[in-house]
C-alpha cells in the first residue's frame, strides 16, 4: 500500500525528524510503501526577494569556498527557506534517508498532488500535528484536500493537540469537527488527546498509542550512531530546548552529586555546528544520566534505559510529559523546579529499575502496532 504521511514540516526540530522516519521504518516492515508530504510554512519568493537572495548566494559562495567558513550554508535562492546562516535542516544527510516529496508550499494544489502520487491511504502524525501555531495551513493535516467521497484510508496515528485549550483557533475549529468525523480510524499520543477528540470533536471511537519512535527498539537507533560518534568517558546528557535558572541550577547540583562533567548537546540553528542525528542519539545512548525538558528527550531516555529526570516544559505542552510518564511509570522523574528538585533529589539521584518500565514498554508497543496495521487493513 502506497501512504501518503502527514506530520510536522522538517527543519530543527530532532524529535520531529526522527518520529517521522520511525513510523517510516514501522510502516516498511509491514510492507509498505510511506512518503512524507512535505508542507512547509512558507510561500514562494517573489522578484525582488530573488535579486535580493541572489547578491547575498555570491557573498555566501565567497565566505565558503574562499575565506572557508564552516557557518555559511550554501542554499538555492528559490528555497522558501532560505538562510545562508542556517543549515536546511537539523542534519542534512539524515533528511536523505526520508521518503519524501519535494518541499510543498501551503498554496500548493495538494489535492493534484495526491492524485500524481496515487497514494492508497493517508496517516496524520505524529507530534504536535493539530496545534495550529505549529501547522502550516491546519486543515491540511484534517486532509481537507480529498473530496468527501474519497474512499481511501484516513488514519490518525499518535496525533497531539500539545496542550489541552487553544489548540485550533475558533474559526477553524467547525472545519476541523467536520473533517475528523471522516476519518477511518483515529489514535492520539496523550491522554488529554482522547478527552479533547472525545469532547471538543464528539468522536467517542479513539485510541492512545504510543509516539512513533518507541515502536521500535534501542538497537535500530545503535545502527544510526556513527562509531566515531560515541562517548567514550561518563558524563550527565543536558538536552534543554528553553534554558532557565532553575534548569542550570538543577543540572549543575547534579553534576556535582554524580561527579561527572556535563554534555550539552549544541542545538543553536545559527552556531555553525548544529549536533547530528548521529551525535544526538549517541548523546542518550551513552549518557550516565540524562536532564532534559523535551518530550523525546525523555523518550529517548526512556528507550536506552537511562536514569533521568524531567524538567516540566508547561510552554511546549506539559501534557505530553504527564502523559508519557504514567505510562511507564515513572511520574516520579518529573520535577517542576530547584525546589521541587531538593525535595526529590535523594530518590532521583538513585539508580533507576527499568524491569517494569520495559515489560510495559512491550506491551504497549505490541497494542500500538496491532492497532495501526488493523486500521491500514480493515
């Protein structure tokens, strides 16, 4: 079966990126044949934008290759994107290993598009896909853009709103009601997911499944880290997307308690020497211990069986770390501040059982992956 996907647009985002290819990965493994519809948030230059993007390319041409600058990036003047002081995405070679289509603008005539590409079915998520500010053109992930007779499969698989109100501004909202209710079969990643498809969307038939990555297993990402990539000495994994006192403090306090030095994964789009996805997992993979406020920070700590702690991200949807937490049983390794650190820092800093949280682990991974084959079969 030919599958059209859905999901976050690529650019910086590593969980993002790395969610997409494991659903591809999953779905490949079934027999399948998945491809990334690849929506962006931007439009496409005009004129003067061009002439103006055309003096900066030979400035870039000349910083690069002439006064060898590692921090210029070399990008077509036609890239919605462009940015010569950006890389195109978090790890270019990576980005290769997607099935994708070609980078599609928001006015793009998506339902032509659909047709060329003779998709049999279509699958939204996963990650924060219905939260609007996040979404380039919010009905597009509802797949407004196949007729109401259009009998190919729409499959909702571990779709996140990200937070529990404001997700899709009121204009939209009827659109949207209208457009779920034509969907096959609907999953969410949360459990506030299944309240809000349940209440705000009147769909009592939903299910929560498991966030595409931990479909698979801590040796499929082993396979992704180059060798050159690995740690060779301990050290306490910092991977924080919103610094603040409170998290420096708690990662200095824990530094001090393990003894060990801090690796601060390099996340700054406008450094020059962005981690990739090698270096990144490697980053989980051989950590002592891990402090991050990401959702797949945790995940990823999660599935090479790290001790950690995470530190609540209420601005990036607090939901989501509560929700993936209680699953695995471990709520306990969520702290909202220093303070709420020193009180927990005695239980934190001790080694972490993982016995329970992987034989859960498989269970929900089985539950997951009988649910999304059912809904591409039935």
């Amino acid at each position: 079966m030919r599958i059209g996907i859905l999901t976050q647009p690529l650019r910086y985002n590593y969980g993002g990126i790395i969610q997409n290819w494991a659903l591809q990965q999953v779905l490949r493994r079934m027999g399948h044949e998945p491809e990334m519809i690849f929506l962006t948030a931007h439009g496409k230059p005009n004129a003067k934008l061009i002439a103006m993007r055309c003096l900066s390319f030979a400035k870039c041409i000349i910083k690069k290759y002439l006064l060898n600058r590692s921090d210029v990036y070399i990008h077509s003047v036609l890239n919605p994107r462009y940015n010569p002081s950006a890389p195109q995405y978090v790890d270019d070679e990576f980005v290769k290993r997607l099935r994708k289509t070609k980078p599609l603008d928001v006015s793009v005539d998506l339902a032509k598009l659909v047709d060329k590409r003779r998709y049999d079915a279509f699958i939204v998520g996963s990650d924060q896909v219905w939260r609007e500010e996040y979404s380039p053109n919010i009905l597009s992930f509802f797949l407004d853009f196949l007729p109401a007779d259009d009998t190919r499969k729409r499959i909702a698989y571990a779709a996140s709103f990200g937070k529990e109100h404001d997700y899709i501004s009121s204009e939209k909202m009827p659109e949207c009601i209208r457009l779920l209710s034509r969907f096959d079969s609907v999953s969410v990643r949360e459990t506030e997911g299944i309240s809000i498809i349940q209440h705000d969307f009147g769909r009592e038939q939903v299910e929560k499944v498991l966030d595409p990555t931990l479909l698979l297993s801590s040796a499929d990402y082993e396979r992704l880290i180059k060798p050159n990539d690995h740690h060779r000495t301990p050290y306490i994994a910092s991977y924080i997307l919103d610094s603040n006192n409170d998290k420096s403090t708690i990662i200095a306090q824990i530094a001090i308690e393990k003894g060990l030095p801090v690796n601060k994964i390099n996340i700054e789009v406008h450094s020059g020497d962005m981690a990739t996805m090698s270096q990144w997992l490697a980053n989980f993979a051989d950590a002592d211990f891990v402090v991050t406020d990401s959702f797949h920070g945790c995940v990823f700590s999660i599935i090479f069986g790290k001790p950690f702690i995470a530190i609540a991200n209420a601005e990036r949807g607090l939901g989501r770390f509560v929700s993936l937490l209680s699953e695995f049983y471990l709520t306990s390794r969520l702290v909202y501040s220093f303070d709420d650190f020193s009180t927990k820092q005695q239980h934190l800093l001790e080694p972490l059982d993982y016995s329970l949280v992987h034989q859960r682990h498989d269970t929900l991974r089985h539950y997951s992956l009988i649910w999304l084959k059912n809904a591409l079969e039935k």
